[in-house]
C-alpha cells in the first residue's frame, strides 16, 4: 500500500492504561476501524454520503433515534445567523450534521464540519460524526452551541466546483481575517479586504464613495484604522467589473498564498519545555515559535503519529530527510488535548492524502479500554470532486450575505 493510502489507528507499543494510540501513515490497517482503499483503484462510493444532500440522490443515511432526550442544538452559520436544530441526545453526530447540511443544500459538504468549544478548557472541538451527541467530548449537554465552518482548507480553491461552496469559503476567509487567526501583512490583508468589499458591495463608484468612511461598518481586521480603510479604498478601486464570482475567486487565491491559510493553533511545548503551537494542514504537521514557522513534517516525510497521554509523537521516515532522529516528541496540556490534535492528524492526512476511505462501524471495544478506533470516516477530496463531477446540477441563484453600508 501506497503513503498516499490511509493508516489507520492500532494500539501503541506499551498501551495500557494511557490509552495511546498511533495512526500508521504507510501501512493502513486499523483497530476496528475503516480500510484505505488504494491509490491505483478508482474512489469507491461510500455507503453514506455527506455530499449528497437530501433531493439529490437519497434520504439521511442515517436512522432516525426514536424516543428519549431531545436536544435543541444552536448552529452558528457562516454568515454569523443563528438557526435552531433538534436531535436525539443518543443520535448520531452525524444526524445534527447531516440537517445542517440539507438545510444549506450543500453538495461539497465533506469541507465543512461543526465545531464546538469546551467551556473550561477553551479547547475546540470537531464534532465526532459517529458518535452519539451525549458522548462528545467537553459538549454542553444543556445549551449545546456549534459553529459550522470549514474543517478541511483546500490549497487550490479552482477544484471547489460550486460558486456556492466558494462563497462559504470566502465567509470562512472573512472571518478568520477578521478574527485575526489568518495573519498577514497590511498590504495583503488590504488586498483580501477589497475582494471582500467587491462581492458584496459591486464597483467603487466615487459619488457614493467619496472617501475611506464608507468602509468603517465593516471589521476586516483586529486593529483596524483609517489607513487600513485608505488601502482597502485604493484596492477596491482597482476590482471594476468583477462580478461577485469573480472576487470570491480572487479572494481565495490570495488567501491560500498566506503562510497561517487554514492554520489553527494547538498549543503544545517541546521536550525541553518550550512553548509552540502545532497546525495541520493539507500538506503535514507545521511546528510554530508564536507564528512564526520553524519546521514542517511533510506527509511524506512522516511514518507514523501516535499520542500517549499528553505525548504526541510524530515519526519520520529514517533516512532521505536528513533529520537527527527519527521521533519527534511534544507535550500538550492534557490527554484531550493531545488526543484532540491526534484526531485532526488523522482525518487531513485522510481527507488530502488517500484515494478513498471505506466505511465500516468503528467495532466495540471493551468497557474498560481506553484505546480509541477513530479514524477518518467522510469522503475525501478526491472522491467529492469525482462525486460533484457526476452528479452536478447547476444551483439557482443563492442569497448573499450583505451588509447596510453598501
């Protein structure tokens, strides 16, 4: 089997009762869980499909729970709306997930995911799609709130099919901007900020603009001032004549050029204590000082991820890289955290690296284990673009997000 085949996870070497757990980039073969399908054979169809919403070829895949504890569940979409859900506490994940989903009639679903924040811990979560709702980690039970966002970063945003999709994606660009987790120069962020102004507001017209003040409703960035507003100003006069397609495309070229693009932070220290923050991305594991990048684990580079505890060990290839060891180690917070990492490991080496997934039910484990058989369960780049391919059905107009100061 191919590296570009997905591992999945099998006991660590001295198990037990921490729980570790390694995922095994080159060789696959799980502990309950799914198997890679591989990089010669043709995408198989999954037996259930996040990117089919409901009216384009079927029903939920997923049984409905009947009875018990109803959960009304807030979804923060990308637009900052609010819309209420209800699902069955013992339901699926994948239940919630699949009604936000048909909701938005969203056909590139399997880039998206919802997230949730553990409240004492600040930790952010996926939520897991074969888990029941009242078994996710740190999920309040009582006042569950989610925000549906992008979970897989596309590096060439000219493979996402539907001008939809794009425009999702430039929400998620507008607020990670926003929020400051997409760190760039001034002059980039400018520039990104105009495409943004362009899609929603059309042409720079003088009359109605005659000066930087038109843009002051709007938050592009952290610190945002009036000599920001001046360059995103003298950047949208540039755009005339690009229709709203045209900008989110530009946006999103501009944005995948940034070093942080789909970097989240996930804070964690060395073997001698000092403090980094560790992302993954399309392309591996990238070790940060700050924001600043000091190192790169390429998915080809490594054999094989694996955490125990609060241990997370990344294992490379022996010779050809030029490394003085073939184990990196590094320390998170606690467990969760650390298995938290762990599990985003898993699913972009396999949403970006492998051909297809097969999906089989995780397999029971005994009650007292603690080892886990998550691994990558949804469709993966290349079988959603094979799937929107097949079975694309040009959308009506949709519904832009605007705003009172255009």
């Amino acid at each position: 089997m191919s590296l570009a085949d997905m591992g999945t996870a099998s006991r660590s070497a001295g198990g037990g009762g921490g729980g570790g757990r390694h995922y095994d980039l080159a060789t696959g073969g799980a502990g309950g869980g799914g198997h890679p399908v591989g990089g010669g054979l043709p995408g198989g169809r999954m037996t259930h499909s996040l990117s089919t919403p409901s009216g384009v070829d079927g029903t939920p895949s997923t049984p409905r729970h009947r009875g018990g504890k109803k959960l009304t569940v807030r979804i923060q979409m990308l637009d900052d709306s609010i819309t209420m859900f209800q699902v069955q506490a013992k339901a699926l994940g994948r239940v919630l997930f699949e009604q936000v989903c048909r909701q938005l009639n969203l056909l590139e679903a399997d880039y998206f995911g919802l997230e949730y924040q553990e409240v004492s811990t600040h930790t952010k979560y996926w939520l897991d799609l074969e888990k029941p709702m009242n078994r996710q980690v740190g999920l309040s039970l009582i006042d569950p709130v989610l925000r549906f966002c992008i979970k897989f970063y596309t590096p060439d945003p000219a493979q996402l099919e539907e001008e939809y999709t794009r425009y999702l994606f430039c929400l998620q660009i507008k607020r990670d901007l926003a929020t400051g987790s997409l760190q760039c120069n001034d002059n980039t962020a400018a520039l990104m900020a105009s495409y943004i102004v362009q899609a929603s507001c059309g042409d720079f017209v003088p009359e109605d603009y005659p000066d930087h003040t038109y843009l002051s409703s709007y938050r592009f960035v952290p610190h945002q001032d009036a000599t920001m507003q001046r360059k995103i100003m003298e950047n949208h006069k540039k755009h005339v004549g690009q229709s709203p397609a045209e900008a989110d495309l530009n946006l999103l070229e501009t944005a995948r050029r940034c070093e942080l693009y789909g970097m989240k932070m996930h804070p964690a220290k060395d073997v001698e204590g000092v403090p980094l923050n560790l992302a993954v991305a399309h392309m591996g594991i990238t070790v940060f000082q700050n924001i600043t990048r000091i190192n790169t684990f390429s998915w080809a580079k490594i054999r094989k991820i694996s955490f125990k505890r609060k241990r997370f060990l990344v294992k490379l290839h022996p010779e050809g890289y030029g490394y003085y060891k073939d184990t990196v180690e590094f320390f998170f917070e606690g467990r969760n955290e650390c298995k938290n990492f762990w599990k985003k490991c898993v699913e972009n080496h396999g949403f970006f690296r492998c051909t297809a997934v097969q999906n089989t039910p995780r397999r029971k484990t005994r009650v007292l284990s603690r080892g886990s058989s998550f691994r990558y369960s949804g469709k993966t780049q290349k079988q959603i673009i094979e799937f929107v391919r097949e079975n694309y059905v040009k959308r009506q107009n949709f519904q832009r997000y605007t705003t009172n100061s255009c």
